[in-house]
C-alpha cells in the first residue's frame, strides 16, 4: 500500500535558523515520483519539486535542498537560514508509476511551519 | 499562461442547497482532478479525469457527489444536497501526462450553514 508519513505535525523556528522537514513514504513499485508541495496561510497549494525514484542526487534551489535517500525511504526538505515568509504547511506526496498505477498523488498529512522574526 | 482556474472563491449556503464549484484547468492539461481538504482529514483526492472521462471516483464520499467534464477547459462538482459536513475548501488541479506536477487551483471555501 502506498503511504506518507510527516510525523512533524508543527514546527516553530527563529529566523535564520536551519530547518528540516522529515517525509517518509511506503510503496511496492519500483518506479515512483516524489513531490513537496507549500502551502502559505493565503490557501493555495504551490509546486516546489518533483524528484523520480531513479535519480538520488541531492537538490539544491536557493535556500531549499532536498535529501531523497531510497534506502530509508525518505525525502527530507530543509529550508537555511528560515525566514518568516517561510512560514506555510509543507506537503510531501507520492505517486505510483508502475504497471497498472494511476498515476495519483497521495498527500502526507503536512508540517505546518511558523518561522519568528 | 493562465493557471488553473476556479470559481467561487467563497461559497456560503444552507443546508439541503444544491452547490456547483467550477475549474478550468490549464490549456493542454489531460488530467483534472478534484480534491477536497478538511483540518480532520487532511488534502483528499475526490475524483479524477482523463481527457475528460472519469478514470476515480472512489474518493467521492457518497451519491450526493457528482462530477463532470464535459470538455477540455471546463469541470463542475456539484453537492446535492449539501450538508454541513461537506464544509471543506475544495481544490482543482490539473497536470499533463507523464508524472508531471500537479498545478492547482486557489481553492473554493465552502461553507454549509
């Protein structure tokens, strides 16, 4: 069965200080996409980053980095030096692309994250 | 270009009304797909569409639920007839083929009194 657990339900940092976001996620295929969705208070749901199950390499976007490691199957998110516009819940989901997969994203349950000037 | 467009923003009615919450999804977009999002239930996936044809509907909660598309560019989930428990903001998204992101919509804050 495929599933993702954010076991942070909520986060409160200072600004500039170092933050990460702990996604792990269950599924039988070998072949799946990996994906962070923000969330700010205004409501709408902002894409970040896809990542495939083939490629581990790190991402580096900014102040975003992104750590895939197949081994413990997690897909951890840290925000450097947070700032207060950073403050949002983070969605990680998955989806299946197997044989006979449809394709559809399942949503971890989200961090909410507060980021304190 | 445009993103996924939804409307109303807001919607308020009473119970027993019958509510239509609208999208259209990015030009070029194959898949749609209707979400429903809940502080208790978090982000859930109601139904979704493949050039236009209903491929899931196994997330949408009981026969009061209805959704369609009859075309390309436009979606309606309609709530017939609505109940407080339906109160959710309700979210579109659309996506091309190939595992490629989800783009979504501002949402739709529904309000059943």
């Amino acid at each position: 069965a495929q599933k993702v657990t954010q076991a942070q339900t909520e986060i409160s940092v200072v600004e500039k200080e170092d933050v990460t976001l702990d996604c792990v996620y269950e599924t039988r295929d070998t072949t799946y996409y990996l994906f962070w969705y923000k969330q700010p208070p205004s409501g709408e749901l902002v894409f970040l980053i896809r990542r495939n199950s083939f490629d581990e390499q790190n991402e580096i976007s900014g102040r975003y980095s992104w750590n895939f490691q197949k081994s413990t199957s997690s897909f951890n998110f840290t925000i450097t030096a947070s700032q207060v516009v950073d403050s949002a819940v983070y969605f990680c989901a998955l989806s299946e692309a197997g044989w006979g997969s449809q394709g559809n994203l399942i949503f971890g349950k989200g961090t909410k994250l507060s980021v304190k000037p | 270009d445009a993103g996924v467009i939804q409307s109303p923003r807001h919607e308020v009615t009473e119970m027993g009304q019958e509510v239509t919450l609208r999208c259209k999804p990015i030009s070029g977009h194959d898949y749609l797909f209707w979400y429903r999002q809940t502080m208790m239930r978090g982000l859930e996936l109601l139904i979704y569409f493949n050039n236009n044809v209903p491929i899931d509907d196994s997330g949408m909660p009981e026969d009061r639920f209805s959704a369609k598309m009859p075309n390309a560019s436009f979606s309606t989930l309609k709530i017939q007839p609505s109940e407080p428990r339906d109160s959710a903001v309700y979210f579109c998204a659309s996506r091309p083929g190939g595992h490629q992101p989800q783009h979504f919509g501002d949402g739709t804050r529904l309000s059943i009194l």
